[in-house]
C-alpha cells in the first residue's frame, strides 16, 4: 500500500490516541510523518520507524503562531517540503460532559482556542510550502456530534463546527493554489483514553448507527488517506462523516 509514496505529512495530536492511528496508517502509506502534538510522540515515532517507516517528532503547541511556524520549517529542513497537513490536535477526550450552563466560561475559550484557533494556526503556518509546489492536502478533523447536535459537550460541538465552516471558507480561498481543504467527522471512536471510560464502553451510541457497533481509530483511518491522497484532488470543501451511518448529512 504506498499511495502516500513521497508525500511529507504533518499529523497533530499524534502522541495518543485517533492520531497515533493516522500517523501509523500515513506511513504505512508510503508518507514521511511529522508527528506534532503538545506531549511527547516518540513512542509513535519509534513505532512507524520499527515498521520500516519514516517518521520525526516536534512538540508544539497548536496556538502558538511562532511554535507552528517552526514546526512547518522542520518539516520542510528535514523532508524538503509538505504536501499533507492532518489537524487532529483537540480538547476532547478529556472534557466533562455537562450541561451548557455550566460550563465555565474559561473552559469555553480553552475549546475554541485549541481546537478552532489551533487549526487556523497550522494551516497558515504549512501553506507558503504547499504554494510553491501549487499542490496541497489539508484535513481537519471535526466531529460528527456538529450534525447530532449532541448534548453535554456545547462548547466541543461549537468549535467543530466552526472546523466545518472554517474549512468551506478556506477551501475557497486557497482554491486558486490547487491546494485542496476538507474535514473529516469521526462518530464517538473508542480511541484510547474514551477505551478506559466507562461512560463511553457503555454508550447508547452504537444503537444509534446503521452498523450497531463500536467505532475505532481504525474505521478512520482509510477516509483520512482517501483525503490525503490523489483519489480526491477535485474534491474540496467538503466534510465527510464516518461514524457507521449514525448522522447522515
Ligand atoms: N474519540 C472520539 O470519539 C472522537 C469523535 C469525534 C472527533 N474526535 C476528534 O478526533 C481527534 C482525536 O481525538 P482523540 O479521541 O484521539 O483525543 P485525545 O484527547 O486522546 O487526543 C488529542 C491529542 O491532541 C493533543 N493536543 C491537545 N491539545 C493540543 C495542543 N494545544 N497542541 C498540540 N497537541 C494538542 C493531545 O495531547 C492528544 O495527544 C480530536 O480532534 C477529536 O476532537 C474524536
């Protein structure tokens, strides 16, 4: 399977969790893999490199400007350019679910600034590259909650579906660059932090799909090549949901 064979891609939050299944699944591919995330990812570096791949890692906080520029110039000293941005880094496995008049405020801003901003910032910071070839792969994971309307996670919900609308604007604006944005939607993926929750083992979500089960990172992982790949060059703008026919839109 080499149909990312010399494509550079940048995964964020690919220290744990939905990332580390992108990031192994890219290099299986055939893609070089900068694996970015605000924790340690050289367990997921050591993996793909143990499987014969190649991959670096760079920590780096997904709002700051300058700590994403420089995450872009590594990329590019060390693999020469970038073709594929994968944004993945977010607040959510983490998050308590609870109703939204009582989340706090600050916890609102902390959503929107990781995981709207965040992506704003990496996506600024990779196209310069992504211009001078006239050529790019920029994904954005949202989350399939944004067409559910699900409850206890407001503030999770609004800032993937500013991810939505973030990505229809930019894919417009970076159209005359051939450079092609989309989001991805995964339904509630039992990634490895929700794996140990009971509140998700036992979740009601399941019944709600057209296949009755479970959703795991790797359900995801062949839509995210799907999007970084060729297959999909004139397609843009778009939001794709996998979440075994739960929300269709
Ligand atoms: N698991 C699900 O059910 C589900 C469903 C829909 C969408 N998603 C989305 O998929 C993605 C991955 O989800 P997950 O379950 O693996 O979550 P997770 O919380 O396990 O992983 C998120 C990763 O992002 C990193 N990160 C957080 N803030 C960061 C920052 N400021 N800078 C850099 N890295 C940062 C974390 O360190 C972590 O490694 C997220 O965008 C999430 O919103 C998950």
């Amino acid at each position: 399977m080499t149909r990312l064979a010399g494509r550079v891609a940048i995964v964020t939050g690919a220290g744990r969790g939905i990332g580390v299944s992108y990031a192994k699944r890219y290099a299986e591919e055939g893609a070089k893999v900068v694996c970015v995330d605000v924790l340690d990812s050289q367990s997921t570096v050591d993996t793909i490199k143990q499987a014969g791949g190649d991959a670096i890692g760079v920590k780096a906080d997904v709002t700051d400007a300058k700590a994403v520029a420089e995450m872009a110039r590594v990329a590019v000293e060390t693999y020469g350019k970038i073709d594929i941005l994968l944004n993945n880094a977010a607040l959510f496995a983490n998050l308590e679910r609870r109703h939204f008049m009582d989340i706090p405020s600050e916890e609102w801003d902390k959503v929107m600034q990781i995981n709207t901003r965040g992506v704003f910032e990496c996506i600024r910071a990779v196209v310069p590259d992504m211009r001078k070839r006239e050529y790019g792969k920029i994904i954005n994971i949202a989350s399939g909650t944004v067409f559910k309307g699900t409850t206890g996670l407001c503030q999770y919900v609004a800032s993937k579906g500013a991810v939505v609308a973030m990505t229809r604007v930019i894919a417009r604006e970076l159209g005359p660059d051939n450079i092609c944005v989309n989001a991805l939607a995964p339904g509630m993926t039992l990634s490895e932090a929700l794996a140990e929750r009971d509140f998700y083992l036992n979740s009601s979500t399941p019944s709600t799909r057209a296949f009755k089960r479970h959703e795991y990172p790797e359900d995801l992982t062949g839509a995210a090549v799907f999007l970084a790949s060729a297959d999909s060059d004139f397609m843009t703008g778009q939001c794709m949901v996998v979440d075994g026919g739960a929300a269709m839109h």
